[in-house]
C-alpha cells in the first residue's frame, strides 16, 4: 500500500478491488458491501505479498498500483472461494 494511507485508504482500495475482481471471476455469489470490502483488503494483502515476495518486485506506487495490485489479489481470493464452496456440494 501506499506510504501514509490511513483505514479509510485501505476501505475504499479493499471495496472498489472486491467489486472489480468480482465482475472478471465468473460466478454469481453475492457477498454484499462487508463482504466484498473483506475479500479486497484481504485480497490486497496476499497481493502485495505475492508481488513483494515470490515476484521480487518493488512495493507498488500509488492509488492505481496499490488498486491493480489488489484486484489481483482479490480476484485469487474469490477463485480460492468459489472453488471451496463448489466442493462443499
């Protein structure tokens, strides 16, 4: 993330990465506002430590970087998601 962003920063990346990860992995599943907002931040933290560690890059610069990095993120925790709950039926 970038330097100096507060809570209200990591909100806003977390939801508008949730909602865009969620319009390119297909599927219906609604998680509403929370749960979309949950899926991007957490969804931006594996991100970030994809790209920081196993890609060796440099920690993304700001808003658009730390957005991509996390739609990424996020978009491999909906695909983990979906995959778990398709094996529950």
């Amino acid at each position: 993330m970038p330097e100096g962003m507060n809570i209200i920063g990591w909100i806003v990346i977390g939801l508008l990465a949730g909602a865009i990860a969620g319009w390119f992995v297909p599927g219906r599943e609604r998680f509403g506002c929370l749960g979309t907002m949950l899926i991007g931040i957490v969804g931006g933290l594996i991100g970030g430590w994809i790209w920081t560690g196993p890609l060796g890059q440099q920690e993304p610069g700001g808003f658009l970087g730390a957005l991509l990095v996390a739609v990424l993120g996020s978009a491999i925790v909906l695909l983990v998601i979906r995959q778990l709950r398709g094996n529950r039926s």
